[in-house]
C-alpha cells in the first residue's frame, strides 16, 4: 500500500498547499512587529491578521498574495506608500462607516475616539468596537485612532503587544515620536 501512504487524499497526510487552504492564509509575511497573516480570496484582500513574531513564515501562494505582500513591505520601508489593493469589508452599516472614517485619517495624524464618533452620530465605545472588528489593518488604519488622554486600545487590548505595534505604527508614520 506504497501509494496510499504518499497519497494527498490520505486523510493523515496533507500537502503544503492543501494545509494553506485548512489553515486560510494566502501568505505569512514577517513584518517589523509582527507576521502578518494575509488572507485573500481570488484577487481580493480579505483579511490581514497580526500574528505572534515568531510564527511560521508561508511564502505567498499565488500572484495576487505575492502583490500583497509587496506593498506591505513597501509600507514597512516607507509609510508614505499608498497602497493600491482591492479588498473586502464586510460588517455592519455602523462598522462601514466608522472604517470610512478612519480611511480618511491622513498618514502621520490621529484623531480621537470621540472626534470619529461625532463626525459619524456614534459613540467613543461604539466606534472602539468597531475599530476592534477590523479585519484589514493598515489599509483601514484603526491605529490612527487614539483616546482622548492617551494611545487607548488596540485589537481589543488596553496594554501589552497590541499596544506596542500601535505605537510602532504611529511612530512609523510620525504620528508620535
């Protein structure tokens, strides 16, 4: 039974690309904080999660995600780089408008919880939630929202490593120093 034990439909045994497609990233990429997990789904940006440095790095499995991952690192050199990257944002009405919101927050600036809640008719903790409901950081910028007396949150975090890659990217994009 030679063939059945090298066999990819062998439920024991997976090929690296059928393993990619259970775990659902497109690319691992080591960035300067963190690696980022990027998901894509044809030639759209679904999702960009920060995952432990550290993780296991998986090169990018077709054009699209290569794409991707060029222009993070383009950012990584140069935080003036404007991305150009169709992707998905689905969420609430409340989610969308807030993500809009902070689309428009111009590199190297930062607005409060509260200045995004009142341009928007929301709350500062709505808005926070939303923020944390954010499944394409960078191209939808959550960390150019701050508290009103200091940093605040980041990826429902008040402390520890979420706070250190918010502060890394605003330093980065000289919002803070």
């Amino acid at each position: 039974m030679r063939g059945a034990a090298t066999s990819p439909r062998h439920p024991s045994l997976r090929t690296s690309r059928e393993h990619v497609a259970l775990e659902g990233y497109s690319a691992k990429l080591q960035g300067p904080f963190a690696v980022l997990g990027i998901r894509t789904r044809g030639k759209t940006l679904t999702d960009i999660e920060y995952l432990p440095l550290g993780a296991a790095l998986l090169d990018p499995i077709d054009a699209f995600s290569r794409e991707v991952c060029r222009q993070l690192q383009a950012y990584f050199v140069d935080a003036a780089f404007e991305f150009e990257l169709p992707f998905h944002w689905q969420g609430s009405d409340h989610q969308l408008r807030v993500w809009e919101a902070i689309r428009a927050i111009p590199r190297g600036e930062t607005l409060s919880y509260l200045a995004v809640a009142r341009q928007i008719g929301s709350a500062a903790r709505a808005v926070g939630a939303a923020c944390g409901a954010n499944r394409i950081p960078l191209l939808i910028p959550c960390h150019r929202v701050v508290g009103s007396n200091g940093i605040g949150g980041f990826m429902h975090s008040r402390g520890g490593r979420p706070l250190d890659i918010k502060r890394w990217l605003l330093q980065h994009e000289g919002a803070i120093h």
